[in-house]
C-alpha cells in the first residue's frame, strides 16, 4: 500500500520562503518520477513541478518557474519543493504524486496521470 505524506505548509507573508516535504512508502521510490500538485481554493488540483527518477530532469509550469524549485532524496523517499517569492496566488493546498514511470512525460501535470495521493499541506501567503 502506497503511503503519501506531505508536510511543510505554514502562513508566510508576500515574499518570504517555504520548503515542502513529501514522503513516500510502499513502493521502490526511485523508481519514478516525482510530481508536485496544487489546488487552489475553488479550483482543480493541477501539476507544477516534476523531477526525474534521479533528480537530473525537472519540469515546471510557467507560474512559478523561477521561484520554485523541486529535488529529491531517494535515500530518503523524500521529494521537496522549495518555494521562494511567494505570492499571494501560491495560496493553495499542496500535494505530490508519484508518476507511472521514471520520467516526467508528457502532460505530466495531468491529475489524471497519478494514482496516489496524501492529505496535503496547506500554504497561505497573506498580502
């Protein structure tokens, strides 16, 4: 059984920084690639970053390219996402998944593409 765990969220204010944690067991983690989701309140969960099985290729959505910036530690079974320049609009609940394969392949940012998820970790950016 797949386990998800995400941790990290807390209330920031505009510009400061955050690092989200999530950890994963029940499976052989580095086996897959490692996505990081978001759903803002009233609207779907969708994909914004995406790290290789080995960490060398990552992928991100134009919204927060730049600022935020997703590794991993399969020692561990932990992927993180450091987010820095928060902005208001980055308020949402935070999630990661483990894709279907080593690699972030297309639509990688597909909520459709994933099968297991955590409860979430709630990040709050306040104006």
């Amino acid at each position: 059984q797949v386990q998800v765990v995400e941790s990290g969220g807390n209330l920031v204010q505009t510009g400061g920084s955050l690092r989200l944690s999530c950890t994963v067991s029940g499976l052989t983690f580095g086996d897959y690639a490692m996505a990081w989701f978001r759903q803002r309140p009233g609207q779907e969960r969708s994909g914004i970053a995406c790290i290789s099985w080995i960490g060398i290729d990552t992928s991100y959505v134009e919204s927060v390219e730049g600022r935020f910036t997703i590794s991993r530690d399969n020692a561990k079974n932990t992927v993180y996402l450091q987010m820095d320049r928060l902005k208001p609009g980055d308020t949402a609940m935070y999630y990661c998944a483990p894709g279907a394969s080593a690699y972030c392949s297309g639509a990688w940012y597909w909520e459709s593409k994933y099968n297991n998820w955590g409860q979430g970790t709630q990040v709050t950016v306040s104006s």
